[in-house]
C-alpha cells in the first residue's frame, strides 16, 4: 500500500498520499485474499 513517487504540492496532498491505517489493513485484506 502505497501511493506515487512524488505527489505535487507535496504539501497540499500529503494526507492523500500517506497510507493510514485503514489503508494498509485494506492492502494487507486484498494481498491475503489473493
């Protein structure tokens, strides 16, 4: 679970572009289920 290289701004999109919780625990979900 990640997102692209660089986001620009970097400022502007960095809560978008750092995975949370949530995001990892749904990108673990979908590599298990595989």
């Amino acid at each position: 679970v990640t997102g692209f290289d660089v986001p620009v701004p970097l400022y502007a999109m960095e809560d978008y572009y750092l995975p949370n919780a949530a995001r990892v625990e749904d990108g673990i979900r979908e590599a298990v289920e595989f």
